[in-house]
C-alpha cells in the first residue's frame, strides 16, 4: 500500500477520533463558554457503520462515547479489506480522545494504516494553550512538535457534533474551526458549512435469517440529517442528525460509512471477509502452484 493510501486511512482513523472543542469566531461567547453549553447536550452512545467501497461491504467502523470520571471518553475504530495489486489488505484505525466534562481536550492516541505501514501519534495539551503531539511513522522514526493554540482546538472527527449541537442546524450556515489534521499530522484552520437537508431511513435492529446465514433489518427509523462539508478542499463530507450522531461520511479513497444495525455492520461483513480472504488466499496459492519453474525451461540460443 502506498503512502496516499494510508494518509486516506488516516483522514479515517480522524473521522472517529472524538470532538474536542467548537469555536465560531463570530459568535460574541467566548468558544468555551458554548463548549459548555453542548457538553450539557452530549448524550453517551454507540453508533455503527458498515464501510463501503465501489457499492460493496467491505469493513467495520464504531463510535463511543463513554463518561469517565472528570470527564469523557470518545473510541472510533475502522477496519476494512482492500485489494491491493490483488491481494486483500486489511487496514485499519483506532483513536481514543479524552476530555473534560466541558469538552476541553485533555489527550488522544492514534494509530492507523496497515500491518507492514502502520503510524500512531499521541498528542496531550499542555498548560492552556500548547498542543504537544509525538508522530511516529513506519521504521521507527518520531518527531514531537510543540504548538501554541489562538484558541480552542478540534480533531475533525466529531465536528458534526459541534454543528449539531451548537446551534439550530439550518442550510447555510458557516462555521470556522481549528482542527488537528492527522492526514498532515498538523494544526490547521477548517472551514465548514451546512449545505443541504434531508431524511434518512436507518435499521436501529435486525434478525437473523438462517436460510440466507446473514442479518437482516428488523426495524427501521426515520433520522433527519444535514450535510456538513468543508469550504476549503479538506477531504470532509458528513451527514449528522440532530443529536450530533453521524449518519452517512463519504470519506477519502472511495470509502463510504453507512450508518445501520451492528449485526449488519459487523456479522455481515465479518463472514463475508472470512470468505473473500480465503478464496484470495486459495487463489494465490493456486497462482504459486501453477508458476513454471526457472529450471523447467531450456533457452535455446
């Protein structure tokens, strides 16, 4: 896998990674002072998606809000099969945020991108305003960056639950927001806008169909959504629901998370993996058995 490919997952493993502060620069509260104000509003949960690419199910992804004492916790993970030069690759991603009960960042590990490519940093906020984060990439290589902060700061994974919960989500409205952009390990501005409405039919249950041996939706659920993305060429694209609970992304290098049932998000996807990596791997196989010989040819000159 490329290193475009595992900077996609890393835009990914940002996806799930957790807010951590909301600011609207135009807005006369100060950023904390309405960080308050949604951390009142924030409701703990899980959420599931199953991950998708060219119209097929091809992985897993979760997000959990949990409250921990002083404050709370916020766990994404994604894993997903990808075939590469015609083997099935798995990547996968994982971040873990903490904050306060104001939602005020606290610290976050993260790590992404595959079994022969993998990159994890770890960042934590030092005194108010001083971002300390340590990046360490394949091979064994860090760099720890230290960056003085203007004002609050936001991993982009739960933007959606700033707009949700910050204000009346409406069309139209804009929002500026600095974010720690963990496809260029770096601290940046990101603008952001509410560009349409819709309505959305999501499976909150399923049962199990033992004729078929996979899940089914049970029972369906009417979500009202709106679109988040941004205003400046960053790869975000987010549909979330009044509570701040995404509900469909349409993500970098072709993945797309749906949000749906665990059952459909895991169960399905997990024996149908099991079968697509073992009819790669017997395929493979097959491919070295049937490769002639060095030895069996005589060049004749």
């Amino acid at each position: 896998m490329n290193g475009r490919a595992v900077l996609a997952i890393g835009v990914l493993a940002a996806w799930g990674a957790g807010i951590v502060a909301f600011a609207q620069r135009e807005l006369s509260r100060s950023p904390r002072e309405r960080l308050a104000e949604v951390a009142v509003r924030v409701a703990p949960g899980a959420t599931y998606f199953a991950v998708e690419r060219e119209g097929r199910h091809v992985g897993f992804a979760s997000n959990t809000l949990d409250t921990i004492p002083g404050g709370f916790q916020v766990t994404d993970y994604f894993v997903a099969d990808m075939a590469v030069d015609g083997v099935v690759k798995r990547a996968s991603a994982q971040s873990i945020v903490h904050l306060s009960r104001a939602l005020a960042l606290r610290d976050f590990t993260m790590s992404f991108g595959t079994d022969s490519l993998p990159m994890t940093a770890s960042g934590r906020i030092v005194g108010d305003s001083i971002l300390e984060y340590v990046v360490q990439r394949s091979g064994g290589a860090s760099d720890t960056t230290r960056v003085r902060l203007s004002g609050p700061l936001l991993l982009p994974t739960l933007v959606p639950l700033a707009v949700a919960l910050g204000r009346v989500p409406k069309v139209g409205i804009s929002y500026s927001v600095d974010i720690f952009d963990p496809s260029r390990m770096s601290v940046k501005a990101l603008g952001v806008t509410i560009k349409a409405e819709s309505l959305f039919v999501v499976a909150d249950s399923a049962a199990f169909d033992p004729n078929r041996k996979r899940w089914r939706r049970a029972h369906v659920d009417s979500v009202r959504g709106w679109r988040v993305v941004s205003t400046d060429g960053v790869a975000f694209d987010t549909w979330v629901d009044e509570l701040g609970r995404m509900i469909a992304v349409r993500g970098p290098a072709g993945f797309a998370l749906r949000r749906t049932a665990y059952e459909l998000a895991f169960e399905n996807w997990r024996s149908t993996s099991a079968r697509t990596r073992g009819l790669a791997a017997l395929v493979t196989s097959k491919r070295s058995a049937s490769a002639p010989s060095p030895s069996a040819h005589t060049v004749r000159r």
